[in-house]
C-alpha cells in the first residue's frame, strides 16, 4: 500500500461484499459496504456470468459470514471482546448486533485514518463500542497495541483476519497468530489462507491466479505466504488452539446456498480449493 492512501485490497474487498448484496442468491447482508464506498446501491450488478468472478466474490462474502456465525455463537457462550485484525473497510463494528461486545479494529493508520473519513461523509456514526488499534503487522507488535487499545487478556476474546495472510510474511503471520495464541482467557479466531497452486491446476485457472496475483503486486500489495491444510494445522496445535474447522471456498459456499459444488467448483473444476482459498476457525476453551 502507498503512504496516505488504504489499502487497496481492502477497497476491492469492500466492493466484493457490495457486489454480492446484488446477488440472487445473497447469503451475506451488509448494507454499509456500498456506502463507505459511495456507491450508489441501485446502481450495483449481479455476480457475473464469469465463474471465477462469481465464485471470488461470493468467497468473500462467505468469510465474513463464516466469521460472523462464529462470533455470534461464542457471544452466546459468553465472549465480549471481538478483535478484528486488518480490518480494512470491514464494517461489523457499524453493524455489530451483539449489546455488551466491544469491537477492536486492528489495522494500518492510513488504512484507518481513510475509513473514518469515509465513514464520516456517509453519516455513519462511530459506536462507542468501537476502539482503533492503529498496526504495521510487518513492524509493530500487535501485544503493544492491543493492550493500548484496552484489550482485557482477562476476559475471552475472538479474532476475525480476514484476507490479510496471503500479503504477509510467512513468518509475520505465524507471529500473529501466537500473539492470538497468546491471549490468557479462551480464545478463537476466523482467518482465511491459500495454498501453493497445485502442478496440475486447469489452465484458466492458472491463467486467473496469475492475473490475480500480478494485479495484487502492481498495487504493492503482492502475495508472500502460502500454507497447506495440515501444516497450518500442525502450527496452530503446537500454538495449542487445537479446536480447529477447515473449511474450503466451495464447502463454504455449499454450506450457505445449499448446492454440492457451488460456484468455481462447479464451472472451474475440483482445484478450485486451491484457488479460491481455504477459512479456518480454530481455538481454545480453557485459559492459559
């Protein structure tokens, strides 16, 4: 990302949840994304016909949905304290229905700095549930700005890091997830990965990785971090949050439009697990 400016991931992220509010078959509902954008809602178009596009943005959508099911369910148990890391233009903490939950955004200060002004010109309030954690996960500690931001490492939290892995270090993101790891109540956290492009990857799909990619990387933003399903698992249990869902795109998305091989997997092929990414919530029930 440039100085002064939001990530750009973050805004195409954003788009991708206001495209899907055009979608039949909308599983996801966020009436803020197209707004702290400034685009005219009326004027959003359905997911396309290319199954690729579709299947991307309706994958974005159902990690959010993903992540939010999981929080409403340990809200249930008794969490209190969500944190969302890179949180870009996610706009939960505007929608948060969950009374007594604290929202900690933990994100770049350009990134964040920018979002507020948006937020502002749409005359959408800032809850006072919410608390800015301002981060440069490749240089700050997220420990020191957490506890900064008024993070109770007392009480049970949930993360939410959601497309942010893939534009990290590999080492970067595993420091992350034991800070997550760290935290002395119960914990959680939802987060998505990729893994290596498979040899034998369909041509279009190689051919729509590699365009993805260099797009990312002319932003700025390129891609730095790969994990296979049981090494990322392996690490999360030597972490000791081995209570562990893995879900690929397409079980996401048959999970929620109710279909066998939804999406890319159904007009793209059975690799596309690999290249629509993998969403994993993993945890621990007990303090440390």
């Amino acid at each position: 990302m440039e100085a002064g400016q939001p990530s750009r991931t973050a805004m195409m992220a954003a788009h991708a949840r206001a495209r899907h509010q055009a979608d039949p078959q909308r599983f996801f509902t966020d009436p803020l994304a197209s707004k702290i954008l400034h685009l005219d809602p009326d004027a959003l178009l359905p997911p396309p016909d290319d199954p690729i596009a579709r299947h991307n943005i309706r994958f974005v959508a159902a990690r959010s949905r993903f992540a939010e099911d999981s929080l409403a369910s340990a809200v249930t148990a008794g969490t209190r304290q969500v944190v969302v890391l890179g949180a870009g233009l996610d706009t939960f903490a505007y929608r948060n229905p969950h009374a007594g939950l604290t929202v900690f955004e933990a994100d770049h200060p350009d990134t964040q700095e920018w979002k507020r002004q948006q937020m502002a010109a749409a005359g959408i309030a800032l809850p006072p549930s919410l608390a800015f954690a301002p981060i440069d996960f490749e240089r700050d500690t997220l420990a020191d700005a957490l506890d900064a931001a008024g993070l109770d490492r007392t009480r049970a939290a949930f993360f939410i890091w959601l497309g942010v892995t893939p534009y990290l270090t590999r080492d970067a993101v595993l420091t992350t997830l034991r800070c997550v790891a760290g935290h002395t109540a119960p914990v959680q956290v939802v987060f998505d990965y990729y893994p290596e492009p498979s040899s034998a990857m369909a041509p279009e799909l190689r051919a729509a990785y590699e365009a993805s990619t260099r797009r990312v990387a002319e932003f700025g933003e390129p891609w730095l971090s790969h994990f296979t399903p049981d090494g990322i698992a392996d690490e999360l249990r030597a972490m000791k949050l081995d209570d562990i869902d893995d879900l690929t795109g397409p079980e996401l998305l048959a999970r929620y439009l109710g279909e066998p091989t939804p999406g890319a997997g159904a007009d793209a092929g059975a690799d596309a697990d690999a290249f629509s990414g993998h969403v994993i919530r993993a945890g621990r029930s007990t303090a440390r």
